[in-house]
C-alpha cells in the first residue's frame, strides 16, 4: 500500500475532484484518451507533479489535490519505448518511472501507472496554498532544516495502519462512525490485512461490504445478509466460494484477482445463493476453463447477468450461451442413453 497523489490532467471530467472522491478515478482507457501518457491512472508522491500549475506559473496560487489509498501490487520499473499499459506489462498491477536523475534518490518512485482504478482509492482532499520562494531561496518552514535528510525526517509522519485481523464491534463503529451495528449501510474495509470475517450477521441493513486487498481464505461469515446489493472481495486468496450463502438481493460481486479454480462448484453456489445477481467479474482467477470457453459457461448458467468480467452482456451473445448450453445437455442426455442400451 502507498498514499500517492492524483495526477491532475487539465481535463474537466478528471480533475473533478469531488466527483473522484465520490466515484473514485476515471478508468485508464478514459485517462489514455485524455491525454496520459499510459493506459493507467497516474499517479505520484510529488505535489508539483500532481498539480501541473505549480510548476508552471511563479504566482501565488491556492489548489486542491486528492491523496489516494493505492495498492500497487505487483509493481514493474516501465521501460524506455514501451507502451504503459496492462497489454505491455501482462505480470504487472502497475509500473513506476522516476521523474529526475534515479541515482540521487534509487529508493523514490515519482511517477506510478495503475492498470486498475478499483485499486486507487481517494481518501483526502487537501487544500494548499503555494508561495513561490525567490531563486536559491527555501520557503520559509524549510529554512530551519540543514540538509535533505532532515527534511525527510520532518513531522508529522503518516502513521501505519495496523492490521485488524478480524472485526470487533469497537473496530467498525469507529471506522464507519455509526452509533449501532444495526445502522450501517456501506462497510469499507479494503487493504486492512483481514482474514476472517465476522459480526456481518449484526448489520442487518448492510448494502453495500468492500473487503479487498485482505488476506481472506474463505467467505464464512458472508450470509443472511438480506440487504447485501454489492460485495467485493477482489485480491484476496479464495480458492471457493464456501461460506457464502442467502444473498438474495446481491446485484455486484467482484471475485477478481483471487485463487478460484473450479468454475461449476462457483456456479452452483452463485445460482443457488445469489438470483438476482447482474454484474459479476471473475478476472484473473486460475480457472481450469480457456477465456472463451469460461464466458460462455458462466453466462448459460447465470441468465440474469448484464455485465460480466467487465464487458456488457449482448442479447446475441446470450442466446448463444443459452444455445450452447442445451446443446451439450442433449449431448450429454444422448450419450447417457446410449450407453444404457
């Protein structure tokens, strides 16, 4: 985990910064269009990077950039030509590259490529006020520091956020800032180090559960949850859907980036345990199935989707599923026929 800054592009539906907060970055297609530089959301730990102005202009100016919550996973240095994107860099859940000469500072990474924007999470918007300093000349609150080192030692120091481990009651009411468990509506607990999940039972009007980025092995814990219409459990290390059950008005669930590999038992639970589920992602995830083949039998079995794996379901596409799928029953039902006779 970094805290990085939200690189401002000069573009309006981006620099948003309101709307960042409440919706979370734009896409990296969206950010390649607009004119970054990569297929990535751009981020980095330099204000002057993160508000283009402050380079630019020598005037006093007051801004406001976002701080973002980022889960860099794995994390390669970009190479000189090559293109900043998911496709270019297939091992990699982002890229850095340094903005100055590396060698003055190897251990900073200025600049940071995300390939997924559900892994940047905004968590403060800051105001500033810039005061340009003449030239050779430090602001003023640095004059007191004799070298770089010092500086880098200056307070206050981001603390560490511990790892919870398993939830308390004491826990989520200070993290949600509710009064009762039986009041909470949206629980965000993502990159907490969790590996169990508990006390959900207690929060019958839960609508919406964010555990990413933990270390959960399993979803016990995750039912009668009657209220649930969005669950992401992304990056975390599931190898089965076990545990979770009765979620009858789940709409959203986000399985991507985990260890799950058998794709019908996922199936049966999801269709048993989830009726009305409309968007599900099971992206990079060890299925034994090739892409296509994995698509077409997650939609012939899950006829209420309209988005899966990122992509909108087609009615062509659909029908195609459906087709396949009676296809191979009467396959089957003659196989089993004539094996009798």
């Amino acid at each position: 985990m970094e805290y990085l800054f939200l690189v401002q592009m000069g573009c309006s539906e981006a620099d948003d910064l309101f709307r960042v907060i409440e919706r979370g970055p734009l896409s990296p297609s969206q950010y390649k269009m607009i004119g970054c530089e990569g297929v990535a959301v751009p981020l980095t730990d330099s204000l002057h990077w993160a508000e283009t102005r402050v380079l630019e202009k020598s005037k006093p100016i007051r801004g406001r950039v976002v701080v973002c919550k980022v889960c860099v996973g794995k994390l390669e240095k970009a190479s000189e030509g090559k293109e900043i994107s998911a496709e270019s860099y297939s091992l990699a859940d982002s890229v850095y590259a340094f903005l100055e000469n590396e060698d003055q500072d190897a251990e900073r990474k200025s600049r940071v490529y995300s390939f997924n924007s559900r892994l940047v999470l905004p968590e403060y918007l800051v105001e500033y006020d810039f005061q340009p300093s003449a030239p050779n000349e430090l602001p003023a609150g640095l004059r007191a520091y004799g070298n770089d080192g010092d500086v880098l030692e200056m307070k206050p120091r981001l603390p560490t956020q511990p790892r919870l481990v398993s939830l308390s009651e004491e826990i989520v009411l200070q993290r949600t800032g509710a009064t009762d468990l039986s009041l909470i509506r949206v629980l965000n607990l993502h990159g907490n180090g969790l590996t169990r999940l508990t006390m959900l039972r207690e929060m019958p009007d839960l609508r919406k559960l964010v555990v990413s980025c933990n270390d959960l092995t399993t979803l016990e814990g995750v039912h009668h949850l009657n209220e649930l219409r969005y669950l992401d459990v992304g990056f975390n290390r599931l190898g089965s859907l076990e545990g979770l059950s009765d979620l009858p008005r789940l709409q959203h669930f986000d399985l991507s980036w985990n260890r799950l590999t058998h794709i019908r038992n996922a199936l049966t639970i999801l269709r048993k345990h989830c009726p009305v589920l409309t968007s599900l992602d099971t992206r990079h995830n060890d299925w034994k199935r090739p892409g296509g083949e994995h698509r077409m039998h997650v939609l012939g079995r899950l006829k209420q989707l309209k988005h899966f794996d990122g992509v909108p379901v087609s009615e062509d596409e659909m029908t195609a599923a459906l087709r396949a799928l009676v296809t191979s029953r009467v396959s089957v039902a003659t196989l089993a026929s004539r094996s009798r006779g």
